[in-house]
C-alpha cells in the first residue's frame, strides 16, 4: 500500500522564464493532459489542457490564512517532480484491485513575510487532482484558513450538470443543506444556482467532445467540505466554505489546521469520452486508510420496511415480515430504520434483534445524528452526537449482534461536523459496526479512509419516488446521471430497486411508477453501493415474475471491475461490472424513444448470456441470447425500460 516514489528526470517537465512570468508544465503518463503553472506578479494560476484542447482556462491558486496571506506577492522559490505510484486493493466499490500512477508537480512559494507555501499537483492519465501543504512557521503551530482562491474557469461553450447548495437550515425540520437537490442537465456555463449558495459537489463539465467531473477528497476531522461559488460572467467557480447557519449557527465555517497541514485534493476527472468520468479511482487513488479495520466487514443485501411502508411499519410484527423476507431471499441484513426506540422499546427491540439473529439476519439499525442541528423528531436521538453516549448505545449495538447502523440528518459542512462523522465512524470500528450515513454531505474518499464505512445518500434518493410523483416522473432521468456524477465518486446510498406498481404497502395508492421491472433490476447493478437495501416487499414474491427475484436473490452488491460501455447523462447509460468471474451489464434509457444499440463486449468470455429486457409496454421479458463473432449483441432499450445481460 506503500507509494512507490521516483525521482523523475525533466523529461516530464518544461521549464520556462519569460521576463517576470515563471511558467512549468506537468504532464500525465501518457502525455495527453496537460497541467500548467504560472506565477505571474505575484499571483499564481493554473490552466489544464487535454490532447492540446484547454479545458481549463488561467485559474487562481493560493489562500489567506488569519496568520498568512498566500494569495498575492507570492515569490517562486523552487519546484520538484517525481512520479508517484500505488496498489491497493478495495472491496467497497467500483473496482478491487486498484493499480494508479501520476506525476506530481510541487511548486514552493514565500510570501513577504517568507511564509511558505507549497502548490502540489498531481496529474495521471485522465485525472488532476492538487492541494495546498504548509510547512511549520517558525512560531506559528497552526492555520485558520479564512479563503481558499482555487478556482475553475471554463471556457465559453461549456456546459454544465450542477446541482445547487441548499440554504442552510432550510429543508424539511432544518435539515438541510443534505446534498439532495435536483440536477440540472446541459445547462449553459453562467447559468445562476436556484439558491444563490452556489452548487455541490460533484459538478459535471460538458466542452466540445470533453469531460471534466470535479469533486474533492481527503476530506477528514482536519478540514471543512467545500462546495462550488456563484459563476462569475468569465467561467470562474472558486471554492466556498460552509455556510453560517449550517450545524444550527455553531462552530466556525472556518477550517482550522495544526501545521504542518496538508488540505483536501480537489480533484478534476479529464477525458474525451465518458468513461474517463465513469471510471475514475481518484477519490481512492489519492487518500490513505485513516486506521486499521478492527473486524472483518462482510457487504451484502438487505431488506427494509421503511421505504414502502413507512413510519406505520415500526412494530414488532412488520419488522418480523421484514425479516423473514431477507431471510427468504438469503439477504445478509435487515434495516430497522427511524423510530423503534418509540415504537417497540429497548426491550422488545432485543426480542427482535435475537430473531433476526436466530434466522441468520444480521441487524442494521437508524439512528439520528442529533444533537442540536435540526428539530428532526425521530428518534432514537442524542445517541451518536457525544463519545459518551455514542460508545455506550455500540457496546449495547455489538452485545446485540448488530452489524451496521444507519445515521441519518446531519448539520452540513463545517469542520465541526466533518469530526462528527470520522468519530462515529472510528468508534464503531472499535465495536465491529459498518456505517451508512443519511442526510448527509457527499463521502470525500471515505470508502479507503474508513474501513467500516459503506455509503452515503447524499442524492435524492428512493424515498423521494415515494413522496413525490415529479420524482417518479423523473426518475429514469435521474437514474442516467448517478454514474456520471454523484455515483462517479463515491458510494451512493440508494435504497432502490422498486416493484411495486403502486408505491405504497397495499401496490394500490400512493405515486407511480413509471419505469419497467428490468429498469428497477438494472438499477442493482448500475447504483453501486456495497451494502444495498433493497425496496422489496413481500408482495413482490408472488405478484412478479419469479426470473426477477431469482435475480433479485443473486445480485452481488461488491464488484471488481467497472466498464463504461455507453451513454449520456440524463439521456441513457450502460455499464457493466464484474463479480468475481461473473459480468452483468445493465442499462436504462431516460429518452423519449426506444434506443436501438450494438454493445461491444469484448471482455465477455461466455458468448451465451441470459437477457432481461423491458418489452413493448414495459412488460418484462427473459430470453437467451449469444454474442456474434465480433462479441456484439444489439439490444433495444424502451424509454422509461431496462436491460441486463448476466
Ligand atoms: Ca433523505
């Protein structure tokens, strides 16, 4: 796990000095992206090129910190290259074995009053990911960071996927902002955010036949999470901190650092095609494991009540259907998400956690985070928001067999509450519980950071479908974004996979759906999160097909490969993964009319494969099926349907 690190020659590098203007290059591996540095009169900017098309125009860099000011009269002092290499090996998302390599760039600068900072860049072949180090000042053992300049300008004729920052405090019983606003698709670059707050990470870039995704990771304890600015007329985002009124008003929107400090990567995924995008492991490639794993975590499947029916479903007997149903299907877990401490009681809640355990169901249970940031009134509360307590309900948790739990509704961005999460999650490494997290900012790198954590919803997610027929509507349309944008980088807590017609307990009130079966099916696969709880019901056994929950009961939730094959955010996309020996290809199709398409599938050693597909009328379709000579098939996708190939 080791960075194997080079001293490179300058071969990779290209040196200039025109009058006052220091000019270096970087490149990837491969040559084909392009990051350049210039400090002109004091100030320093950075541009990104890819196969000689700038993509990113001069770009500020620096920050103002309360005891140094590292935004101008920057003086270029010395620089270093070497190449940075890596393995590692990572079971919790889109691939397993992880092999990267890049070109680091470290430029070093002194303000006047000879503080240094240095620029660090990192460039491989389709990512460019840079942070800011600083050394220890003579007397000076930390850093509050007032403003950060690291900006992004894009050129005219970009298109934009965004979605906006919410207002703090607003939302639903103040609880946002939660990452679960809309995206908007192809917008024009300059187009101002709903909110006026800016927009969240990650943020999608669409100029002439290129891709660029930005995000950020390596966001721990020691850092805020950051969000995109307002555009300015000329293309320029610049990194925003926090919100005032996030966290309830308390604590600072500030980042404070102990020196030496390193801040977050922002990353920027650069490709001329999706797949750059789809593919990316930098989120991983770029952090470490934060601590060790104290237990063997074990991913899978699991049912949940809450999602179909709903608050009234909190009682002994529906959590007991719940559970026999994981059981029929051989899912490894059981949610029993908000309210049981109300509903059942602690007492009963060991009669049912011994149940799910005598029928070999491991126990994930909900908590609210809170705590003092919102008036969410679900409960259990005020269990995960000190050590104390927090170490106390785990003790309780592991004595229980509980493997994971669920923490839902946090107060936003600040540091303050960045510590909140890495604590839950390292105290429940100490009692062997993985860790879903709910209302919830984006995971920045969390999966290889955090060993027991396993996903974050951070997207508008399956209860929406629930809530609202606009987001049924829209849900192929949103299906078609998550593998480009939000589930590109990181684990995405879905909760999906929905057969009933009808969205509620009785499959006859309540929303529509308006996808197919195989859609549904397709989205176990296309939604990558290593632990998924799935909508089922137990309806669902007898109502649909039984080729869809023999699927249904043999879908893995882990995979060791992810291949784009083809699509366009928000209009259709297809992927395939592999378990072990096993690929499945899935797609969905957000378009108006039916997409006709030839798959290349040249990494398939079978030739025979099983297909589902959405017929004429969403009606749902099995068949056998086998690659030509040239590994092709060519499939149809309705509009609204789905298709899987395993
Ligand atoms: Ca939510």
């Amino acid at each position: 796990m080791k960075h194997n690190i080079l001293i490179l020659i300058f071969l990779f590098i290209a040196f200039i000095s025109v009058a006052q203007e220091q000019k270096i290059s970087v490149f990837s591996p491969d040559n084909l992206l392009q990051v350049t540095l210039v400090e002109n009169g004091g100030n320093v900017f950075y541009s990104v090129n890819y196969k000689d098309v700038e993509l990113l125009q001069q770009s500020p860099l620096g920050l103002v910190a309360v005891r140094g000011n590292f935004s101008e009269n920057l003086k270029f002092i010395s620089h270093k290259l070497q190449t940075i290499s890596g393995k590692y090996t990572l079971n919790r998302t889109k691939q397993s074995e992880i092999e990267h390599k890049s070109n680091e760039l470290v430029c070093s600068f002194a303000n006047p009053q000879k503080q240094q900072i240095d620029i660090v860049f990192r460039v491989s072949n389709n990512n460019v990911a840079f942070c800011y180090r600083i050394p220890q000042i003579s007397d000076i053992s930390n850093i509050i960071v007032e403003r950060e300049l690291s900006g992004f300008r894009f050129a005219e004729g970009t298109s934009t996927f965004l979605t906006p920052q919410a207002p703090a405090l607003s939302g639903w019983q103040h609880s946002k902002p939660s990452y679960e606003e809309e995206y908007t698709a192809d917008a024009p670059l300059g187009t101002p955010s709903k909110y006026g707050e800016g927009y969240t990470f990650p943020a999608l870039f669409h100029y002439q036949n290129f891709w660029l995704l930005l995000s950020e990771t390596g966001v721990s304890s020691k850092y805020c999470g950051a969000r995109l600015s307002e555009v300015t007329t000329d293309g320029l985002f610049t990194i925003a901190f926090p919100q005032m009124l996030e966290n309830n008003g308390v604590g600072s929107v500030l980042p404070a650092m102990l020196l030496p400090a390193q801040t977050p990567w922002r990353t920027i995924a650069v490709g001329d095609n999706l797949k750059a995008i789809v593919e990316t492991t930098a989120q991983f490639d770029l952090v470490e494991p934060l601590y060790e794993a104290k237990y063997d975590y074990k991913f899978g499947r699991g049912t949940w009540s809450w999602i179909m029916w709903q608050d009234a479903s909190m009682n002994y007997k529906d959590q007991i259907t719940f559970v026999d149903l994981a059981a029929t299907l051989g899912y490894e877990f059981i949610l029993i998400d908000a309210l049981w401490d109300k509903n059942l009681g602690y007492a009963k809640m060991e009669e049912l956690l011994q149940y799910a355990k005598n029928k070999g169901v491991a126990p994930f249970v909900w908590y609210n985070s809170n705590g003092f940031w919102n008036d969410a009134p679900q409960g259990p509360k005020g269990k995960m928001n000190t050590a104390i307590d927090r170490k106390k309900e785990m003790a309780w948790l592991q004595k229980m067999g509980v493997k994971g739990i669920k923490v839902d509704f946090f107060g936003g961005d600040k540091q303050e509450t960045m510590r909140l999460y890495e604590d839950i999650l390292s105290d429940a490494n100490d009692y062997g519980l993985m860790v879903i997290f709910h209302g919830a900012t984006l995971p920045r790198g969390w999966e290889r950071m955090y060993p027991n954590y396993v996903g974050s919803e951070a997207v508008l997610a399956s209860e929406n479908l629930i809530f609202t027929q606009h987001a049924c509507d829209n849900e192929a349309f949103n299906a078609c974004l998550h593998p480009f944008i939000r589930n590109a980088v990181g684990s995405m807590e879905f909760g999906g996979v929905l057969l009933n017609k009808r969205l509620n307990r009785d499959n006859d009130g309540g929303t529509t759906r308006k996808t197919g079966d195989i859609f549904q099916l397709a989205t176990a696969v296309l939604f990558q999160n290593a632990v998924q709880m799935f909508a089922l019901t137990p309806n669902n056994l007898t109502e649909q097909p039984a080729f869809e929950i023999d699927f249904m009961k043999t879908v893995p939730t882990t995979w060791d490969e992810t291949i784009f094959i083809d699509g366009y955010p928000g209009k259709y996309v297809v992927l395939a993964r592999r378990n072990g020996e096993k690929w499945y290809i899935a797609g969905v199709n957000a378009e108006k009319q039916t997409k006709k398409i030839t798959l290349k599938l040249d990494f398939l050693k079978e030739k025979n494969l099983t297909k589902f597909t959405d017929e004429k009328g969403l009606l749902p379709k099995t068949e056998n099926v086998k690659l030509n000579k040239n590994n092709e098939i060519t499939v149809e996708i309705q509009s609204n349907g789905g298709i899987v190939l395993f």
